[in-house]
C-alpha cells in the first residue's frame, strides 16, 4: 500500500485529515481520542450520534503501519462504513455472512497480505475458523468495538460471541478502543471489565441535544396508541423519520394498517434475509419510503442527513436504548421531534408498556434458569471442538454463565468453570431499565431524567420537552 505508507511517512495527523477528508482540523472530542489511539492507550469514547466516532480510528489506522480490525453488530452499518472510505481511496474492506463465496476470499486473500488498513467484522466472524486461524500471523494495529453498548445490552443473550471480546484482546496482544454513543456508569463499568481494558482514555460527552423535542402522549386504550401514531403520521407526512415497534409481529401488523390508511412504509426486523434489508435501508436513505417500521435491528450507524423524527409506539427496553433510537433524528442540527407512546401509569386499561417489561424481565429469568441447568452438563474446560461451531443454546449458555462469573474465558475457545456450590442470584435489572419504566409518567423535564440515569447530574436550562414547554 504505497499511497498509504506515504501519507504515514509524510504527512501529520491534520494534513492526513485535510487530505482524505477534506476536514482543516479534528473538532471536539476528537481531539482527545485521536492522540490516545495514536500513542497505544486503551481507549472507552462515549460520544453522541453525530459525534464523528468513526474518524476518531479511522484516521489513526492510515497513520500506523497494521490492520485495524473493527467489530461492529450490524451489516449495514460495515457495508456503509466501507464504501465510505473505499470513496476516499482507503485500503477497507468488510466480511459478513452474505457476501458471495468469490468476494469472501477476495477479503481473506487481502488480509493474509496486509492489503486492508481497516477490516470491519461481527463478533461472530471475528471468531470464526476463516479469520481467526489468519490472524495469528498478521501485523494488528488495534482492535476497536464500535456501538460498545451492544456488549452490555445484547452481549449475554442475543449477541453471545460479545463476551468473548476480551479474551481475542489477551490472545492477540493489542490495544483496544472501544466507542458508543451512550453508556450509564453499569454499562462503562461491563465494557471495561469484559474487554479488560488496561487504564482506558476515558471521553464522555453529554448526549444532550438542544434541537431535538421529547414528547410523551398518553394512551387509555391499544386504539388510541395506534390514533396517536396516526396523527404524528399525518402531521409529519413529508419529513423522514423512523417508527420504533418491540416485536416482529407488531411491526408487520402496524405496516398493513398504516398502508390501508395511505401511508408508503414497510417494516424492517431481524426476520428479514439480508438482501430485502439492504433494499429497505436504500429506499428510506434515497427517501422511496420516507419512514421505515422498525424494531431495534435498525439504524445502528446508518447516517440520514435529513431524519426530522422518531416515534416510539411501544416504550423500549432501557433509557440508553431510547437515547441511541431519538439521537438519529436531527444530526444536522435542525429541529427534529421524538414522540413516545405510552400506556397510561396504572396499565389497567392499556397494559401493553407493562406487558412488554414483565415480558422481558421473565424472558432474561428462564434464559438464566436454562443456562444454570446447562451448566451442570458442561466440562469443567473445554472440550476439543466444543467451540468449533457452538449452537446457539450453548453459546448463550456460556455467555450467561461468564455473566454471573462462574466461567472465565482464558482464550476465545477455552474456557474454565468454576461452579459454586449455590448459584448466585441473578443480576438485577439494570437501572436504566427501571429508569424507562418511569420516563413517560415522570412531571419533571424529560432530557434531565434521561441524562440522569446515565450518571450524568448537571442541572439543564431546557425548554426542549414537552414538561418544560408547559
């Protein structure tokens, strides 16, 4: 890579930055993280959406010799990062379960000979035979966690392979930096201590954001939730924006009924192959459909420039989840509205908000229930092959276990068991779910509530809920 290891040799981070990117200088935060990356700190850089994350290991991969491997959660997030930066004439390169058989050893070829600056993955393909078994002989430059918070919100249960993560760090020997847009203090706390961070740089930046207005309206009935929806719908009809669902189900129902009423949506979940995605996220980024219905499978990473709203129909799971959904409305500083719909406080006449929580919190008790009883079957280390292709069961069942630290991963397929004689209780619920249990009843300003339950306590001057504006 000649052209690289020229602008290495040659040229400063800033005329690098100038060059590629066409930016005079790093703005805000930037100006910390960059520096860290580049002097081989651990890194944990909490910034808000729009916050210019990307650049921040972007720019130090051109800047040092090695692949910088990135794991990232979702497809459409790689694929957007990598055609950004083959614009710019970077050496990048993505490996996910759909490419073509011919492009998938295109990008393993690249990586035996160091041709990618940057190589963005899954968890799951980081681990897998393919990637793994070349990585041991290869220059690494670091290893970055983007949408870090997917570690402590998805990483025991839905996304396993996560709690992994420090154990790849240990075995490869690099630095690791790790980013998100959100992180409540628990959150920093499972990011730091799962992928062993080594006195992490720590940048925090507030999440709040003036152009943005919070509203909650109250419902009594599941017809006035969807009415509620109807008439945001209307109000906004030509802007872009996103409708946030919990459930595949309710997000096929919703689209049919916002059709027969005229709307031109289509509902995007984790159901769908990766093909029908990836047209979806095309027509709404070229605004053929203007809003998507959607659960939390959607919009990670994904930039539109011009999205002037998000509503939720269903309260999600936890305050940090809420503030990554809200934060992709109005990225370009412009007004943009976030509505959530809510049961009204006793759930008597609209249990639906109640349902969703009592739901999840018996759902996260019998995964633990099975786990423990998987436990109990497992060797005390592991077994040859036992990792080779683990099922889902039982890669959640170890995830769940090094959860409640009764297993410790000592490479990312060994691990060591270490069952007490009684089980320890499982973990609690995490406060930022307790605290969106309580958002849409709470009669003080919304944004101080949220940032609050992030651990962040400066007093704000709002004006940008609908508390405050009353």
């Amino acid at each position: 890579m000649p052209f690289l290891d020229e602008l290495a040799e040659t040229y400063s981070p800033a005329q690098v930055l100038n060059k590629i990117w066409g930016y005079p200088a790093l703005r805000g935060p930037q100006q910390e993280v960059v520096p860290a990356l580049l002097a081989g700190q651990d890194v944990l850089a909490i910034l808000p959406t729009g916050g210019g994350k990307s650049l921040c290991f972007q720019l130090p991969a051109l800047l040092q010799s090695g692949t910088t491997l990135v794991v990232t959660p979702l497809i459409a997030l790689m694929e957007d990062q990598v055609q950004d930066l083959r614009r710019r004439q970077i050496a990048a390169a993505g490996y996910h379960s759909e490419l073509p058989d011919l492009v998938r050893q295109e990008v393993l070829q690249g990586l035996e000979e160091g041709r990618w600056q940057v190589l963005y993955i899954s968890p799951e393909g980081l681990l897998s035979k393919d990637i793994w078994s070349r990585l041991g002989n290869l220059a690494l430059a670091r290893l970055v966690i983007d949408e870090a918070h997917c570690l402590a919100t998805w990483g025991a249960s839905f996304r396993p392979a996560y709690r992994r993560l420090g154990a790849v760090r240990r075995t490869l020997n690099i630095p690791v930096a790790a980013f998100t847009a959100t992180a409540s203090p628990e959150t920093q706390r499972t990011i730091t201590e799962v992928l062993h961070l080594q006195n992490p740089h720590l940048v925090h930046l507030n999440p709040y954001r003036a152009n943005l207005i919070l509203t909650v309206q109250r419902v009594f009935t599941p017809r006035g939730r969807r009415e509620r929806l109807l008439n945001f719908l209307k109000v906004h009809r030509a802007e872009a924006g996103l409708v946030y669902v919990r459930s595949r189900t309710t997000a096929e129902q919703l689209t049919q009924l916002l059709a027969a009423q005229g709307f031109v949506t289509a509902y995007y979940h984790a159901g769908l192959l990766g093909p029908a995605r990836r047209v979806l996220e095309r027509q709404w980024l070229d605004r053929k459909k203007l809003f998507l219905i959607c659960t939390s499978a959607f919009g990670m990473g994904i930039n539109h420039t011009d999205l002037r709203w998000v509503a939720h129909f269903e309260s999600p799971v936890s305050t940090e989840e809420y503030l990554q959904e809200i934060g992709r409305a109005g990225r370009d500083g412009q007004l943009a509205h976030a509505l959530l719909i809510a049961s009204e406080p006793t759930g008597r006449l609209d249990p639906t908000d109640q349902t969703l929580h009592q739901y999840f919190a018996q759902n996260l008790q019998e995964q633990q229930r099975r786990a423990r009883a998987r436990a109990k079957t497992l060797p005390q280390t592991t077994a040859p092959t036992l990792l080779d292709k683990p099922t889902p069961e039982l890669a959640q069942a170890l995830s769940l276990l090094h959860q409640s630290g009764c297993l410790h991963w000592e490479t990312p397929f060994q691990y060591r068991l270490t069952l007490p004689a009684r089980f320890p209780d499982p973990p609690l619920l995490p406060s930022t779910l307790q605290s969106m249990q309580q958002y849409p009843h709470t009669r003080h300003c919304r944004w101080q509530f949220l940032l609050a339950s992030l651990g962040h306590t400066a007093q704000l001057t709002c004006g940008h809920c609908d508390n405050c504006q009353r």
